[in-house]
C-alpha cells in the first residue's frame, strides 16, 4: 500500500482523535470534574483546581485546534476536491468548528488569563467570576462540540 492510499485513513483518524479528545474533555470537566470539585471544595482550592486542571488541558486543546482544520481542509480539498464538492453536513461541521475554536481563543486569552492572574493574587472573588464565565463558554462549546459528532457520525450519511 502506497501512502497516498495511507493519507486519508491517517487524516481522518488523526482527525477523530483530536476532536475526541477536545469534547471528550470538556465532557468530563463539565459533567464529573464540576459538580464534584462544588461540591467538595471550598472556593480558594477550587479555583486552584481549576487553574492548574486547564492549564494541563489547554495545550491538548491547542493541538486540536491546530489539527482539526489542517486534517479537515486537507480532507476537503484533496479528497473532495475543495468545499463545491461536500454536502451541507461538511459545511454544518466546518462552521460549528470555526465557532468552537473562537470560542476557545476567547476563554484562553481573556477568563482564563484573568483566572490565572486572580489565583495567583488570591483575588477569590475575580477568580469565581472568571470561572463562571469559562464554566458558560465550555457549555456552549460542548453542546457545539457534542451536535458536530452527532453530524459527523449520525447525520453525514444522510447528506451522501
């Protein structure tokens, strides 16, 4: 087997696992890490918590960022021959990811940072409402995150 006959099957595969392991992330922080971490902890270690837990999955969510559109423009256009070749399903996946990663850039660089800055300063209550506001967009972008894998695995068939 050549690699040109490789190139797709590796693409989508590393593909896949980018995009499982950003939703499967924030799936576990947002619906097992969260309401335990309420729960259990008191508000100065819970923000910890949460600082150094992101700080871990944020560089994981930079690969995906970086891997999900290379492998799906490279998908796109040397397997389908460029966007007039996909059906609403690619176009549906494509915006929702175009969201999902502003989305992520907006948590990264503004409540993230201030986060961040907060906990370091033991300023408990900037921290707590940063937190709120990452805890909001996470929700968004796994609810986007969780509608894009059932379009890709579910829906897309429909549009071939």
């Amino acid at each position: 087997m050549d690699m040109q006959a490789l190139s797709y099957p590796l693409t989508i595969s590393l593909h896949a696992l980018a995009a499982v392991i950003w939703v499967g992330g924030m799936f576990f922080a947002y619906m097992a890490l969260r309401p335990v971490a309420a729960q259990l902890l008191e508000p100065p270690i819970r923000l910890e918590l949460w600082s150094q837990t992101l700080a871990k999955f944020f560089p994981w969510v930079w690969l995906a960022v970086i891997a999900l559109p290379a492998s799906g423009y490279w998908i796109i256009f040397a397997v389908y021959g460029g966007f007039a070749g996909v059906g609403w399903s690619i176009h549906l996946m494509h915006t929702l990811g175009i969201i999902m990663i502003l989305l992520f850039l907006h948590v990264y660089f503004a409540p993230f940072k201030r986060l961040r800055r907060a906990v370091d300063e033991e300023n408990f209550q900037e921290g707590a409402r940063n937190l709120a506001i990452i805890r909001k967009m996470v929700g968004i972008n796994l609810l986007l995150g969780l509608l894009t894998v059932v379009v890709a695995v579910g829906l897309h068939r429909l549009a071939v």
